[in-house]
C-alpha cells in the first residue's frame, strides 16, 4: 500500500526540522570561528577597523555566482547581508546614521535589508549631517543615496582630509533589475586605510570653470561625472572611475580642455557585481 500524502508530508517536514537545525547549528559555529578572527586580530595588533568591504564584496560575489534553485536570490542576499552585519556588530558595536532627506522609507528599506534589525538604524536630514556623525563616533558608518538632488550642495567636499571620513562602498553589492533594495548609496567610515578596496576610485575635483568639452575630456580617460555643484570662485564636481587610472591623467585631460583642476580622493569601493553577466 503506498504512503498516505499525510506521511509524506510528515516525512518532508521532519526534514525540513533536520535542515533548520542544521543551519542553526552551522550559525553558531561561523559566530565562534568570527570570534576567534577578532582574538587573532587583536593578539597581532591588527584589529582596526571591524568593516572589510572588500571581503564582504568578495562573499556577495560568491553568493551570487553558486545560487541556484526556486529560492529567491533576493532572500539569499539579505540572510547573508543580515549574518556579515551582525557577526560584524557582536564584535565591534556601531550604528548607522542614514539620510533620510528623500524619504524615510527607502533609506530604512536599505538599511535594513544591508544591515538588519540589530545594528542600530539613526536618520539624519542630509549626507552632511551622516558624514558629520560619523566622524565624530568612535566607529560608526553613513549611508546616503548616490543620488543627490541639487540642493544637497558639494557634501562631498566634506570627506576632504587624511582624517575624515571616506566613502569604502557601494551597495547594493550585487546589481541587478528589480532589486528589493536597489536604490545605490554610498557608505561612509572613518579611513579604512589597510582594509579599503580600490576597485573603484570617488575623487573631488575642483575646476576653476566650466567649458562643455569638459564630459568628453573626462571620458577619454574613463571617468564618470558623478554630481556637481558651484563653490565659492568655481565648480566642485563628484568623479568616479577605476583604480588603474591615475589622478595625473584626470588632471591632464581637463588641461587639455583648457581647465584648470585640483583632484582630491575622497573614497573608493569594490565593483558591483552585475548578476547574469558573464
């Protein structure tokens, strides 16, 4: 007589159990392996800061690349973005102060779904004041739309100086469409020095004025303007563009367009992974 749907069903749920436990288990034994990083670390006084953006990049992109199966990877990104935040707060505690100035929904929804609900969530009214609040915490980050509306101003300018703070990602990490949390920010810490990943480069320039060759100099040596916004005596202006090129050759290209520039990095970030392509 074959089995009634009822045991199967309990045989499938029994295994679920089994699976959920496991996981459980295996979380237990990642949190102490984390632990025993910090202890190293620490024992070779090489504890700094507990962020590692590069790493974290590193294990999206792996995420990513293995997915497979009907569970969505959106649910996978989030559990893995939940268990790095956490096991990065049980071992150095730090808030985040996100810009709220585009609505508090969005930033909360990005917030939470990179971070989770234990690492405390603070909204600020701009990027500034996110910028002005981490450097004045002990190991705090901010999070602010890459996007910024005109009347942001050059807040950018604020990340000036070897002892600010510096932009050290871009999330989400993985990019694709219809991301439940894809609105791109920009996170900012303390200098990571060691523990920076420079795949891209944000540099702010200063141009003295603006001619319209100035985009196509740009380009020719594979930088994107980012924002821009008058300063006193000229035009403050947000770059980005990949850590081989050199700030000489952005400066050179805008001489050639007849500007005059002054370049000042103000950050760098891992590549987004862009999933399905190759």
């Amino acid at each position: 007589m074959p089995p009634k749907p009822t045991e199967d069903l309990g045989k499938l749920r029994a295994e679920l159990d089994r699976i959920d436990a496991a996981m459980q288990a295996l979380l237990i034994e990642r949190s102490e392996v984390t632990d025993q990083v910090e202890q190293v670390k620490r024992r070779a006084g090489t504890a700094g800061s507990a962020f590692r953006p590069g790493r974290e990049a590193q294990i999206m992109r792996m995420l990513a690349e293995r997915h497979r199966g009907s569970y969505p990877l959106d649910g996978t990104e989030n559990i893995w973005r939940v268990i790095i935040a956490t096991s990065t707060y049980t071992q150095v505690p730090f808030s985040v102060h996100g810009d709220v100035s585009g609505g508090d929904a969005a930033m909360r929804d990005s917030v939470r779904f990179h971070f989770g609900f234990t690492v405390p969530f603070l909204p600020t009214p701009s990027a500034a004041a996110a910028i002005e609040a981490v450097d004045s915490a002990s190991g705090d980050l901010g999070v602010f739309p890459r996007d910024q509306s005109i009347e942001a101003g050059a807040w950018w300018r604020l990340l000036h100086g070897d002892n600010r703070p510096k932009i050290i990602a871009r999330l989400p990490f993985i990019q694709r469409a219809n991301h439940p949390s894809g609105m791109p920010v920009f996170v900012v810490a303390k200098p990571l020095k060691e523990a920076a990943v420079r795949d891209e480069i944000v540099a702010s320039l200063w141009l003295e004025r603006w001619r319209r060759e100035v985009p196509e100099a740009l380009r020719s040596v594979g930088v994107r303007l980012e924002a821009s916004a008058g300063v006193e005596s000229g035009l403050a202006v947000l770059v980005s563009h990949g850590g081989a090129v050199a700030p000489g050759a952005v400066l050179d290209a805008l001489k050639s367009a007849g500007v005059v520039a002054r370049y000042a990095e103000v950050g760098s970030h891992a590549a987004p992974y862009v999933h399905g392509e190759s």
